[in-house]
C-alpha cells in the first residue's frame, strides 16, 4: 500500500503543492488589506476551497488506481487500493488542519481585538464537545469516501455509457437505505445541531454547548456504522477484483 500511496502523491504533487502556495500566499499577501472582518471570510472560503478540492482529488485519485491499467501492475492487494486514497486524503487532510492551527494561532496573537480562548470559554463549549464533534465531523467524511468508492466501483463494473448513472444512482439508493435502516433501529442520531445550541440576540450571534451525552443507542448506531462500512468496504474490494473493467 504504501508503494501506491507513494504513486498517488508523486502524481498530485504539483496540484497539491500549488493549492497550499495560492493558499498561503492568499493569507499573508491579501488579507491583511482587506477591511474589518474580511481576512476572516477570505480565510473561511479559501480553507473550504482547499479542503473540497482535496477531498475531490481523493476521489478521483480511487478513480485511476481501480480504472488505470498501471495501477493494476502494481503488486498490492485489492484492499489497498481503497485503503490508499484514505490515507492520502487523511495525510492531506492533516497537513490542511495543521497549516489552519497555525494560521489561527498567529492571528490570534496579532490581532488584540480576538482572544479564542476567552471566546470559547464564555461560550461554554467545553473541550469533549470539540473533540465530539471534530470525531464526527470525520467519521462522516470517512463513510460517505467509502460509499462513494462502492458506487464507483458500482459505474465501474458496467461496461455501458450509463455506468457513471448507475453508480450515482447506486449512491443514492446505498445512503438512503442505510439512513432508514439507521433510523429505525436507533434513535438520538448524533448531530453537530445537538452539541451546539445558536441564538440571536441584540448584541448579535452567541454560541453554547449543549454537551453530547453517548447513551446506548449512539453508541449502538456508531458500531452499526463501523460494521456497515467494514462490509461496504469487503463488497467494494470485490467488486474491484472481478468485475471492474481496466
């Protein structure tokens, strides 16, 4: 796998490393020009833009090494063609969230107006609600990858012009299943809308923290989910071996 994964870096490296450039360059030449409150909004849409470009090349990156008769030739195993694109979207991920770390913290420090920690500390969200929700924010991103790597491998497997309908068809039909099946076998979903409470006053926009209480059946939905995905991922492994054509 990590032979792979050294393939799909060597090939996106340029794209990869031009995003972060402009990225940077956004941050330390634009910025600090823009009005009261515009470095925050540039930042916001810029780091969106990074991450969804990213989490787009992830996928395309599954795309050629299950499609790509090159990627075929090299000796791993099936299961590391999945695996591969996962880690290469979690290392850049990784370095994104790092690069975000920084940026923040050195704004934090030039800027006397901004105080994060005051903020987060009058909003009342305490530090196991951050890492709740940051768990789930990338656990939802995790299973949604493994649902569109299945419906690929879905388009893949057909011959026909239609293949790529199918998949998105069979993308629609998998998450709409499973969130029934979900639904009606658990209750108390988590979702960010619980963990964090808005409201809008006077004075503007205030933020607090509901908590997240893992009961049972939580905890019973997530182990649903880990199950799910570990099957999704075997079919997806399959269907890559036998019926996707090169």
């Amino acid at each position: 796998m990590m032979t792979l994964l050294k393939y799909d870096f060597k090939r996106n490296w340029n794209t990869l490393l031009a995003s972060l450039v402009t990225l940077i360059i956004l941050q330390v030449a634009v910025a600090p020009f823009l009005p009261n409150g515009g470095e925050v909004i540039l930042a916001i849409v810029s780091y969106t833009a990074v991450g969804i470009a990213t989490f787009v090349k992830m996928i395309k990156t599954y795309w050629s090494n299950i499609r790509a008769y090159n990627r075929r030739l090299v000796p791993v195993s099936g299961l590391s063609h999945v695996l591969s694109p996962l880690l290469f979207g979690a290392i850049c991920g990784l370095v994104l969230a790092v690069i975000g770390t920084i940026h923040l913290l050195i704004y934090d420090s030039l800027n006397s107006r901004m105080d994060i920690m005051y903020f987060i500390n009058m909003s009342g969200i305490d530090f196991s609600s951050i890492i709740a929700v940051i768990l789930l924010s990338l656990w939802v991103i995790l299973f949604m990858s493994i649902i569109i790597f299945l419906s690929i491998s879905i388009a893949g497997s057909f011959r026909w012009i239609s293949g790529p309908w199918i998949g998105l068809v069979a993308y629609f039909i998998i998450t709409s299943v499973l969130s029934w099946v979900e639904n009606v076998i658990f209750s108390g979903v988590v979702s960010p809308l619980q963990v964090f409470h808005f409201t809008e006053e006077s004075t503007g926009m205030t933020i607090t923290s509901n908590g997240v209480v893992w009961t049972g059946d939580r905890w019973g939905s997530t182990i649903f989910e880990v199950i799910v995905a570990i099957g999704l991922v075997a079919l997806t492994v399959y269907l890559n071996n036998k019926k996707v054509e090169v």
